[in-house]
C-alpha cells in the first residue's frame, strides 16, 4: 500500500476521511454534510473516541469516514490510522483522502496515522492460492491532506521503521521448511542491500574455531546448519558500536530430546521472533541513516531430535569457557544467546547489550500477551527501555535479579546448569545470561514470548506475527544514543 501526502485532496476522491476529535465535530463539511455527519454520529453512537469509525454518504455519493482521533496525539491518531485501514483493506475501495485540514494535529501525530495504516495494511498471503475476492485486499493509496508543518521529517523515520517491522513479520511467519538459519541469513541481507549496513557471517566451521560449543550444541541434531549473522552500522562514524542488539534466532523448537507437546509446536516457527525483531530494527536504522553505531547480532539454529541430537545431561563448553550442564534441551535459546553475547562483546568490545528472545512459558504465565518482560543490571538502561516502550507501544515490565536465584542454576558437575526448578522460570533464565555478560557492561535481556505472535488484531496489525521489539529498539536507539 502506498502513503501519499498532498496539499490538497484529489479532484476524483470519492472516499474521504475526516478526523474527529473526542467530543468534536469534522472540519471541512458544508452544512448540508455536516446535517449528515452529525445524524450518523447520533445514529452510530459515535463521539470520536480514538480509533472508532462511522460512515454516511453525501448526495453526490461521496462516502465519507468520521474517525476518531481522541485527545489528536499520537497514540491517539495511531489507532486511528490502523482502524481507517482495518475498515477499508478488502472493502473494494482503492483510495481513501484523510483530510487534516483544519484539524489541531501535529506533525508527529500525522506521520504516526499514516505510518499505522501502512503497518496495518501488511498481510501474508503468498501461499494462500484460493483465497476469495471479497477477502483479497483492495485498499492501494491512502493520501493524506493538509499535514502540518514537520510531518516530512517525522515520515521519514515512520517510513524506515514501518519497513522494518515488514521485515519481522515476514520472518516471524514464514514456514520452517523454508525459513532456517541459511535462508534466514540470504532474506535478511537482501532485504538490507545498498543501505551500508556491514555484515558478518558465521558459519559452523568458524563457530567451532571460536568455541562456541553452547550454540552448536544445539544444533547439532538438525540437518540445518547453525549461523550467526552480524549487521553492523556506523551512523555516527568510525568507531566500534556503542550498542549490541542480540536475538534468539531458533527457526524451529522442536525441544530436541526434551520434546514439546504435539499439540502447538506448530507456533514453534516463531521462536526466531527476537533475532526478527533486530533483523527488522537494524534495516530501520540503516534506512532512516540513525546518527549512532549499532551492531546487530543474531543467532540462528534449528532444535531437531534426531540420533546426533543434544541429550539431557550433557555437558557443553560455551565460547567464554564456562561448562554448562544441559539439563533440558528445550532450555536452548540461553545456549545460543550466550556464545552471542560472548562473541559481540570480544569482537566489537560493546558497553551495552541487549538481547531478545522469545525464551520462557514461563514469560506468558506471568505478563500474558499484555508486556514483554525486563531485566537488567542497570538501572539507567532499564529505564531508557522502559520509556521507549511506553512511547511506541512495546511495553515492558521489569523484573528482579537476585543472588538467591542465580544459586538455582549451580550445578554439581559443571559451572552452570541450564534451567533452574519449576519456579521462577523466567527469572533463572536471565540469571543464566547474566552469568555471560562482562564486568562493566550494562545488560537488558528481554524475554518476549507472549508478544511476537497474537491470536487477535491489534491497532496496527491483523492477528498473526506484531513485529513487536522493532519499534522498542528503534526508539531506544533514538533517545539514549542519537540525543
């Protein structure tokens, strides 16, 4: 779908958006339409609550959209801007004009209505060869009239990082037989051709060189070979990054050995969710040219059951040099993660790091499908997070870091085991993390199960893959390193 910004609203508009805010009335109306607007309004119990719609048609056959848009910010004009195209996207209607004119919207607010309408007008229907005409999209342009002064600029970023949040649903729902660590690795690079951004990958042969036996312990029972790719991006010039972002990358989780329930496992092929999200904030970065050096790391394997397969209790060397007990194979994002961090941090000699992962059940007992979940060893950070989340949606919580949990995970053969008792799931899981993170560098690991895949439509998606972490990281990066 295409975003247009125009002065004026075209000459052959025959839908039109009018932005209502809560308890208003449209601007722009003759008095004849605005007669109309005000019964549908009455009839459609509509009061310009943020993201509510009622319709009513001129004389001339003209359909006209009243869309609410609350208080007018952007949190506000977002919901609007999502349920203008959750509305119109397989309506048989081609154009739609969102007439500002007249309205108190500021340039942020413009560029995030129109940013959310694109983010939901994205689907995924490539293998869907029956798919009915009245369900196929039809919605193509939607141009908005009279945006304020500032609403370029702030397109512009809207833009690179709606781009990159396609980037992520995409990888989050494509199908394992076809996304794996390989494929994974020639889609991203692809897709982030020709915007600078530097690239590393690794394959198994140099993971081994490097000792990177926690990851490749995990991968040893698939037929797909083990990766890590690395995008590295120098918008504040030469220099190493300021700020690693880690992803759990595993295209399947069969659970290995320790294998999950049948009944599910199918949801399985979003468990690179967190090495999707900085695949998708990295192109934002790159695309929106970020005045900050950021490297993005992730970690790909496939976890398979087969007769090479990782077995409770194994012990494992990881990159670092630290043993670790297996004690359940389907604990195996905390393996990969680890040899991640323990590379970025001697690679690039990073003071900050942050990683994603979509890593417990345990998460979604907890949060449910409401907030990612945070921890951290610095206060600072959390709290850098936490506002850029609440700023763009991607909410967090933040949770503790104890040493009476970090005892949970010793183990009486080896330096660590990798899961601790039934309780506190989540939280001896960043303990494991931690316990790989150098003295002096500040940590956030976010476990973000419950949010990279949603059972039901939210403001700017359908239900299916959010994209959620890209917007998170995106502004994260903005505030703490580009201010």
């Amino acid at each position: 779908m295409n975003i247009v910004f125009a002065s004026d609203r075209p000459a052959d508009a025959r839908v039109v958006a009018y932005p209502v805010a809560k308890g208003g009335a449209p601007a722009g109306l003759d008095e004849d339409a605005a007669a109309l607007a005000r019964a549908a309004s009455a009839g459609q119990r509509f009061e310009g609550e943020a993201g509510s719609v009622a319709e009513l048609y001129q004389a001339d056959g003209t359909r006209v959209l009243l869309l609410g848009i609350g208080e007018g910010d952007v949190a506000a004009c977002e919901k609007a801007g999502g349920a203008l195209t959750a509305r119109l996207l397989t309506s048989g209607v081609t154009e739609v004009s969102v007439d500002l004119t007249g309205t108190s919207v500021d340039g942020d607010a413009a560029a995030r209505l129109a940013a959310a309408a694109l983010q939901r007008a994205w689907r995924f229907d490539t293998y869907r060869t029956k798919l009915p005409d009245k369900q196929k999209p039809t919605l193509e342009t939607v141009t908005v009239v009279g945006a304020p002064e500032g609403t370029d600029a702030a397109w512009q970023a809207e833009e690179a990082v709606s781009a990159g949040l396609a980037l992520t649903r995409t990888l989050v729902t494509l199908p394992a037989n076809l996304l794996y660590p390989e494929t994974f690795v020639k889609r991203v690079l692809a897709e982030v051709e020709g915007l600078g951004l530097e690239a590393t990958v690794l394959d198994e042969t140099a993971m081994g060189e490097l000792g990177m036996g926690a990851l490749l312990g995990v991968s040893q029972g698939s037929r797909r070979e083990a990766r890590i790719l690395a995008l590295k991006w120098n918008g504040a010039g030469e220099g190493e990054p300021a700020v690693a972002l880690v992803g759990k990358g595993v295209t399947f989780d069969t659970g290995g050995i320790s294998i999950k329930p049948a009944a599910g496992m199918e949801d399985m092929k979003w468990d690179m969710g967190g090495a999707g999200a900085v695949a998708g904030a990295m192109k934002a970065l790159a695309q929106r040219k970020a005045k900050a050096n950021v490297i993005g790391v992730m970690g790909l394997v496939e976890n398979m059951p087969d007769g090479n397969a990782q077995r409770p209790g194994d012990v494992v060397t990881s990159m670092d040099g630290q043993t670790i007990e297996v004690i359940n194979t389907d604990a195996e994002g905390r393996l990969v993660l680890c040899d991640c961090i323990t590379w970025v941090q001697r690679t690039h000699k990073v003071k900050t790091v942050v990683d994603l992962a979509t890593l417990t059940g345990a998460m979604i007992v907890s949060l449910g499908n409401e907030y990612g979940g945070l921890f951290s060893n610095d206060d600072g950070l959390a709290g850098q997070l936490s506002a850029a989340g609440e700023t763009v949606g991607d909410k967090l919580w933040r949770f503790p870091l104890a040493d009476a949990y970090d005892r949970l995970i010793d183990s009486q053969i080896a330096d660590i085991k990798n899961v601790g008792p039934r309780g506190a799931g989540s939280i001896t899981a960043a303990q494991f993390l931690k316990r790989f993170v150098d003295e002096g560098v500040k940590w956030a690991h976010l476990d973000i199960a419950g949010m990279v895949w949603s059972d039901k439509d939210g403001p700017t998606w359908a239900k299916g893959a959010t994209g959620y972490g890209v917007r998170l990281l995106d502004r994260f990066v903005a505030d703490a390193l580009e201010k």
